[in-house]
C-alpha cells in the first residue's frame, strides 16, 4: 500500500512539472520531499518499534508462564507421590483384613476413607494433568510466535530497506521530470543500474508499447539482472492459449505468466539481448541453456526468434533444442509441420515439426509426468524425449558490454 501510495504522489507531482506547474513545497495537500522522506523513514521506524515491544511482550509472557510449568510439573510429583503412599497404605489394610474380627470394620472404613482420598487425588491429576497441557500449548504457541516474529524482523527490515531505496529513486526521477521513468525502466538491468537490487515485481515501460509492464526481476543471476518473460512452476495458469494471449500476455509475473510476444520484441528490436533458459526436472536435476543473442521478430513475420552462441547444459547429441522457427498457436498455425503441432502438443511455441521442445505445454504433477507428448518439454537427455518438467522459467538481458 505504500509503494503504491509512493509511486501515485511521485506521478501526480511529475504530471505537475510536465504541464509547467511548480509544486509549492510548502503548501499543506503536498510535503516538501525531504518531508515525504522523514515521513516514510518515521512510518517504518514506527513499525519496527511496535514489532520489538511485541517481541518483548511476547517474551515477558514467557518467561511468566516458564515458572508456572515448573510449579506444575512439582505439583504432579507430589500429587504422584502421595497417590503412591495411600496406595501402599490401601494395600496393607486389605492384606490385614480378615486377620482380627474386632478391627475388620474399623480398616473397612479406613479403606473406605482411603479409595475416596484416592479417587479425590486421581481427579486432581487429571485436572493438573489438563492445565499442563494446555500451558504447554499456550507456551509452544508464543514460542512459535516469537520465532516468526524474529523471521519477519529480518524480511520486514530487508522490505523496508527496499522501500527506502523506491522512494530514493522515486524522488530522483520527480527532480529529473517527465520521461525520466521511460528512460531508466526500459528493463530489469536498467531499474538494477539505478541502484535497485532486491528480486520482484517491477514497472518498466517499453517503446511502442502503450500500457506500462509489471515484471518480474531477478537481479544477481550470472552477473547481471534478468527481466522473466515465462515462467512455469504448478500449473495454476492454462498455457493453452490463443495467438492474442501470447502476444498480449497473460498470468501474473509473481508466478505463472507469459510477459506477452509484443513486448518482447519491442525490447529486443532497440536494444541487443540474450536469453538464459533455466529447467527442473522432478528429481530436483537443474539444468539451463543459454543464448548469446535472442531476438523476436514483429507480428508480420510470426514472432520468429532468432538464436545463436549457444552454450549451456540443456543440449542432446550437439543438436539444438529449440532452432530460429516462427511462433504458433492453435488458431495461428504457422510451424513447417503439415499437421498444426500447437493442436497436438498445446500451447504456444516456436515449433518447427513439432520439435524437441515445448516449455508451454500442459503441467503434470509429479507421477503423471512420464510419456507425455503434451507437457512441458526440453529434450536435453536420452532417457525421455517425451518427460514434462516440474518447472522453467525464460529471461532475457541486454547483452553485457
């Protein structure tokens, strides 16, 4: 919520410099930035105080109850002890009964008293017992409560840290004014030489493209950072789609998704770029194939991708795996198959006679992946050409200078 906030204030304030407005720092409806920084810096401050005192709360409480368990645990000692006792003396009445006629009514009514006594200790351990083990509960609870709290510490103040260096940026970006964004998040390298490092979500805007991108980055992978544009890892979005989906995109970047053909190749039509292939199969193997320059051709000549200086894992036999073929679908049929091979394979891809891959394909679990013509293929071994993987992912970055 507050990025969002963030990134609508730095909008609103850049729209003001871009109609020759000047933004009064000092009126009341909008803070000087410097402000706009103290004010977020105060915020997460705040948030981390009341995350301590929380921890420190939670801590007080256990060490309050710590004492109570150990009384307890003493209390049912002492209760077994006693229960042994007057099990003892229970014992040899019964053993003296019958051995003098004049007490054998007065030890009946002794054991009488005893087994209530008994009955009455028996009860109270049980209750004892109960409380026990509901503090133990409560106590594993708080402890468990202070272990994610001291989890979360850790991510929320790597979350803060990222928050900050947003709104650092954000503020360099307003002193620029218009089309300072448009010029540093082209891509995840350029959000990375502008000083951002932590992997997620991100806005660029590309050229030709009308509607701003959210993204996903991931920023220290071999030297550099990637900006995804396919990723597969559960099956929670339907990769059967149709030509206008794949050019368009579809799914969300922080899981399943498909950054959409269009963008694609108005990125790599102004700048140079290289594609980086990571795979898992179902016995946790990795295994990538890199690509030293990767380009998509326009919508008129079918997304055609364009591949050479391979090098990597993912090879079988020194034959490529995935060649320069034109994109297709199964309402746009455009392989050098006489059959339609995003029909019978499913999903959209460079197929040429319906090849030896496929990262589109359908998702199969684990146990249901074997001899699956349709599912998500790279054939990199001997062993299966038709094994669907467990996941992939696909990213691109200009080519390093």
């Amino acid at each position: 919520m507050l990025r969002g906030s963030l990134f609508l204030l730095v909008a609103s304030m850049t729209a003001a410099k871009g109609n020759g407005k000047q933004v009064d720092s000092t009126q009341k409806n909008w803070p000087p930035m410097v402000h706009m920084w103290e004010l977020t810096g105060n915020w997460i401050g705040n948030l981390e105080n009341e995350l301590k005192n929380s921890i420190q709360t939670m801590q007080k409480v256990l060490n309050q109850l710590l004492p109570m368990e150990n009384k307890m645990l003493e209390t049912l000692r002492s209760i077994d002890k006693q229960e042994k006792h007057m099990q003892e003396q229970s014992d040899i009445l019964k053993n003296l009964h019958g051995h003098n006629s004049y007490l054998d009514p007065i030890m009946v009514i002794a054991d009488a008293q005893q087994q209530v006594q008994l009955a009455g200790l028996h009860n109270l351990k049980e209750l004892l017992q109960q409380l026990l083990d509901h503090h133990n509960s409560t106590l594993t609870s708080i402890q468990d409560s202070l272990q994610a709290a001291s989890s979360n510490s850790s991510l929320r103040h790597q979350n803060q840290h990222h928050l900050l260096e947003i709104l650092q940026e954000l503020i360099h970006l307003v002193d620029q004014g218009p089309g300072a964004a448009l010029l540093k998040f082209q891509d995840c390298e350029a959000i990375r030489r502008s000083g951002l490092s932590a992997d997620g979500i991100y806005t660029i805007l590309v050229p030709n493209v009308t509607e701003p991108k959210r993204v996903f980055c991931v920023m220290g992978t071999d030297g550099g950072a990637w900006t995804i544009v396919q990723r597969r890892e559960n099956g929670t979005v339907n990769f059967d789609r149709n030509w206008e989906d794949y050019k368009q995109g579809f799914g969300d970047p922080d899981g399943e998704h498909w950054l959409g053909n269009e963008v694609v190749h108005q990125l790599t039509n102004i700048t140079k770029y290289s594609l980086r292939v990571e795979m898992e199969d179902w016995e946790g193997n990795k295994f990538y194939a890199n690509f030293g320059h990767f380009q998509l051709g326009s919508e008129e000549q079918f997304y055609r991708i364009f591949l050479d200086q391979y090098s990597g894992a993912a090879m079988y036999e020194n034959h490529l795996i995935l060649g320069n073929n034109n994109f297709s679908t199964y309402d746009s049929d455009h392989d050098v198959c006489t059959c339609n091979c995003a029909q019978a394979m499913t999903g959209g891809w460079w197929f040429d006679s319906c090849g030896a891959s496929n990262l589109n394909g359908i998702y199969y679990p684990a146990g249901n992946h074997l001899h699956k013509i349709d599912g998500i293929r790279w054939h990199h071994s001997f062993e299966d050409p038709t094994y669907s993987l467990s996941s992939s992912r696909m990213m691109i970055r200009p080519l390093l200078s």
